[in-house]
C-alpha cells in the first residue's frame, strides 16, 4: 500500500512537472531545436540518400541552391547531408558521455555522501584535484593518449565530466540521506546499497536530470573543439567540427562550407541550453503556484 502511495506521489510529481514545463514557451521552443536536431539525424538516411561521402568534383564550391540547399564543399560533397548525418556522431557523442560521466559520478557522489568520514575526505580531495584540471586540456590528454577514435571521444569527454557530476550527487545525497524515510529503512535492516537505489536516488533526481540535460551541449561542444584540433573524430566522417577545421582554409572565398556547420552547432546547444534552463524551472518546487 505505501510502496503504491509513493508510486502515485512520484507520478503526480512528475505530471506536475511536466505541465510548468510546458507552460514555459521558451522551454518548449529549445525543445523544438532539439526534436527537430534528432528527426534529422534520425532520417538522414531518407532525407539525403546519397550519403555524406558521395564526391563530384565537377560541383566543388557550388553556392547553395536548389540541388544542393546548403551549397558543396571542396570535394563537391553535399553539405547538407553531411550536416545530417554529423548531428548522429555528435549526438552519440553527447548523449553516450554524458550517460557514463552521469553514471560513474553518480556512484561515487552517492558513495561519498552515505558513508561520510575517512570516505568523504579522500573522495572530495581527489575530486578537488580532478576539477582543478581544465577539462579541455583533460580530454585533450586522454584523446592524445589513447588515440583518436568515436569511443574514445566519448571516454575522453566523460572522464573530463565526472567531478562535477560527482559533487551534485554528493550535494543531493547529503540532503536527503538523514531523513526520517532513510532512518526507518535502516531500522528495518535494509542493505546500504537498497537504501541508496530505492531511497536516496529516487530523491535525488532532479539535480542529476537538470545536471546531465546542459552537460549535453557542453559534450557536443567538447567534441566539436577536439575534433577541430584533429583530436576527435578524423575525415571523411562528418562530424561539425571536424567539418569547420576542413572547411576553415576556404572561409573567405566560400564561407558556407564552415556556417551551416557552425550553425548546426549554434542551433544545437541553443535549443538543450533553452529546453535545460526550463527544466531546471520546472522542477524547482520553490517555483510552484
């Protein structure tokens, strides 16, 4: 009976959530971007069957125009499609480092705030020396380390991540985990790692879902930065900023090989930023009416 109280306390919740959330117009319109950033990549392939690699060197450096809406690039490839198809690698980029930065510094934020002491010292001052790290500089290291590769872009750009996803959870935890709910679950013998998967978590969502929706666009613009060094992902694959770095020689005298890439990027971050900031709102009980 409480376990179906406390389902139906969570889904109310969330309901509630989700009416402020669209009741906020901006929000809504980054979510738009988005949703309109994933059908792209999603339907790259029905939208530009020829590929993203397809060279015609008789159209090299043709305008935008009907045929090719965002114009050509030095090899006489179709921008546009490879625009599309670059919103699947950044993509994948984003979501998949995040979800491992999320999930590694969800455990070690959760672990520290529940064991405390001896723990919590050694855990913070190697997290404090972690983030004293610039993360670009970071991942440039691991890139240069383990090579350049779609993975290990995504390694890279997690690892840089971690300590701040770490002290969030940690930051949570600790306000939640000496509740009377939490004390009640101990009492009645329930195993450290129940109490933390089934109590403490649960509790602690919307600082991480908040945390992980703008760490997104920061690991699109990580990605981006480290493949216009020639650190991420290597040509022909069609990632954005690789697409700026090939593109950059040509910017004077055809400079819509590098602005519909860059606008892709723009366009991208707007819309998580926007659909982020929102939530944020959104799950802020302060905020209620």
């Amino acid at each position: 009976m409480k376990s179906e109280d406390a389902k139906k306390r969570s889904y109310s919740m969330w309901k509630d959530v989700w009416k402020r959330l669209k009741r906020n117009k901006t929000a809504m319109f980054g979510l738009f971007l988005l949703i309109l950033v994933i059908l792209g990549a999603i339907f790259a392939g029905v939208i530009a069957p020829e590929g993203y690699d397809a060279q015609n060197l008789r159209e090299r450096f043709m305008k935008p125009c009907a045929s090719h809406i965002f114009g050509t690039d030095q090899y006489g490839r179709d921008i546009f499609a490879r625009v599309l198809y670059g919103a699947r690698i950044s993509l994948r980029v984003g979501f998949s480092a995040v979800l491992l930065s999320v999930t590694v510094g969800t455990v070690i934020g959760a672990c520290d705030a529940y064991y405390g002491k001896y723990i919590d010292n050694i855990l913070m001052r190697f997290i404090d020396i972690w983030m004293s790290l610039p993360s670009i500089l970071l991942a440039i290291s691991v890139m240069a380390a383990l090579g350049s590769s779609i993975n290990n872009l995504v390694i890279a750009i997690a690892i840089s991540s971690i300590p701040g996803h770490a002290r969030i959870v940690r930051s949570a935890v600790l306000s939640v985990k000496n509740q009377e709910f939490i004390e009640a679950a101990i009492s009645n013998g329930a195993s450290d790692f129940r109490i933390i998967t089934r109590y403490i978590l649960p509790n602690c969502l919307a600082p991480i879902i908040v945390q992980a929706t703008m760490s997104v666009a920061k690991a699109i613009l990580s990605a981006s930065s480290l493949s216009f060094i020639g650190l991420g992902v290597q040509q022909p694959v069609p990632e954005w900023g690789a697409m700026l770095s090939a593109g950059r020689t040509y910017i004077r005298d055809y400079p819509w090989i590098i602005t519909f890439p860059g606008l892709a990027i723009m366009i991208t971050i707007y819309g998580i930023n926007l659909f982020g900031d929102g939530l944020r709102d959104a799950l802020d009980p302060r905020l209620k009416n």
